[in-house]
C-alpha cells in the first residue's frame, strides 16, 4: 500500500520550510512529501531538503484540482496578502474537488474575534473552511513570532527578509 | 529578528508595553508541530491547535539578549504611530501596519487571546518535546546578533 501523500502549498516561507524540515527528518518513511510554490525555479532551500518532491503551485489557481490529485492531507500556509480570504478559500474548494482527505491551514489565535482586521480576516477563512465538509484543522496557530520580527524589521534597520503576517 | 538594530545600537524598538507578557512560538516548533498533525490529521480533525512555544514580556526578551550576548541590550517603547510610518516606509500596505499595530495593542490590553498560558502544554502533547523557550532560542541565535 502506498503512503499517504502530505501536500504543503505557499510552501516557501518560514513556515512552510519549517515544517518541511520536520517531515522529511521524521516522517519520510510514512509519507510521500510534496511542496507547491510558485516559482519552483526559485525554490533552491525547498529542494534542498531530502524526501520532497517541489511542484508548482499557485493558491486560487484553477488547475489545483489537478495538482492535488491524490492527495490525503494538505497544508495551506496562509498567505499575507489582502485577498488571502479568497486564495485560501479557492484552495480548499479546489482541495475538496479532488478528494483532499484532511485540510489544515494556518490560522491566528485571534479568529473568531472581530474587533480586529486580522481577527475579522482569519474569522471569515475559518468560517468558510468549518463549512466545506472535508475535515480540517486550524493552526498550529500563535502569530506573535511573526508580528516579532515584522514590526521590528520595519520599524527600524534595513530591511532584512521580509516576514509579513 | 532584530538583527540590524541589536547589533549595531544595542537597541529593540518596538511600539508595545514591555511589561505584557505575549505568546511566542519558535519557528522550528511550529514546524515541527504542523508535521506531526500533517501525519496524523485524524487526530486533529475539527481542532483548532493554539501553539504556545513561551509566554514573555519584551522585557524578558531584552534581559535574555543581554545575556547571550554579554552586552546591555535596550529596549525603547516607540509611539504607535511612529511604528506605523516605519512600516509603512519599509513598504508595508497601510492596512497591514494596522493590522500589526492592532495585535501589539491587544498584548497591551492583556488580551487572553495572546498572553494566556493555557497553550503551554499543548506543543509536547503533540511532539514529543519541549518547546524552545525564549532563553534557548536567543542561545540558539545569538552569534547573528553580535
């Protein structure tokens, strides 16, 4: 029986890489491991890492169905973009179409709050992701590491590598 | 993080209260925590998972730079606005550098939804391990702050 196939899309990010790292140092003997980024050509670190197998994949794009074809579980890393509602949103459409048995995706701890925008942002993702009817995780979700090195890199200083929320 | 003004003014700007304590999350954690759902998502189905790598206060994180780095490193509270424009002058959309400014003023009302220690537990629960708190992380790191 072949393994389960773990999908990780808007993959070349910290969070992304992160969590590459770990699946491929742990996990590579349970499951086949896949990285979508945009720009494959681009995606030097992402191919670096042993186990993974980089595709070009773009959230919101209509071939996702395809790109996803035997898929078990997939990874959204949320995008910092203003239209991320409806990138992640498209995703998991696209994700439920092809028969994506599980679907997590990177949240705030603030969903389910709307005194906030990002509160209002991650509320509106969440609600839709809860009524698509595929099973689905929110998080690992703790957005303070992120804020950390973005408020500070563009407070002050040149600009480093740009972590946006 | 912190690179450029740690190094070179021995300084950490920041708009919010340095005595609130916050929810931090090393980067490794989260990775290594989102790998160990990914494999087993029945576990997780339906979850929301709030991971907590430590619970600090920008305090906290100055004393455990000046540590590591054998150096006082300050921390200096700036004016939201001030924050603000900085960002907006490194390129950030406006909407954005609200947003951030947003989550740093509710660290200062002490809003649970960022500084409760309820989480703590959560990330050796799911891995197997300890998370890498503050102290560990600024050790880890501290040779780029030098």
């Amino acid at each position: 029986m072949s393994k389960p196939v773990v999908f990780v899309i808007g993959a070349s990010g910290n969070v992304g890489t992160a969590t590459l790292t770990s699946l491929s140092a742990k996990y590579a003997d349970k499951v086949e491991i896949r990285a979508g980024v945009r720009n494959p050509e681009k995606a030097e670190k992402l191919k670096g890492i042993p186990n993974v197998a980089v595709v070009q994949a773009t959230m919101g794009d209509s071939n996702l169905v395809g790109v996803f074809a035997g898929v078990n579980t997939l990874y959204i890393v949320t995008p910092a973009t203003g239209n991320r509602i409806e990138l992640v949103t498209k995703t998991t459409e696209s994700a439920k179409e092809a028969g994506v048995k599980h679907i997590a995706v990177v949240s705030l701890p603030i969903a389910g709050t709307t005194d906030t925008l990002f509160g209002r942002q991650y509320s509106e993702i969440e609600e839709k992701v809860s009524k698509l009817g595929v099973p689905y995780t929110f998080g690992p979700s703790s957005h303070v590491h992120r804020e950390f090195i973005y408020v500070q890199e563009h407070h002050c200083g040149p600009r480093h590598h740009v972590q946006p929320h | 993080m912190y690179k450029s003004t740690i190094a070179a003014q021995g300084t950490m700007y920041n708009p919010t209260d340095p005595d609130k304590p916050f929810t931090i999350i090393a980067v490794e954690d989260i990775g290594k925590a989102s790998a160990a759902i990914l494999v087993n998502p029945e576990k997780y189905a339906n979850k929301t998972v709030t991971l907590v790598s430590d619970l600090r206060t920008y305090n906290d994180v100055a004393k455990a730079f000046s540590e590591a780095l054998g150096k006082e490193i300050k921390y200096l509270r700036v004016p939201y606005e001030a924050a603000k424009k900085g960002m907006m002058g490194g390129g950030i959309p406006e909407w954005q550098a609200e947003g951030v400014i947003e989550l740093s003023k509710l660290i200062d009302a002490s809003s649970p939804a960022l500084s409760s220690d309820r989480d703590l537990g959560l990330y050796k629960q799911i891995t197997g391990e300890d998370p890498t708190d503050l102290k560990k992380w600024v050790t880890k790191y501290s040779a780029a702050f030098q």
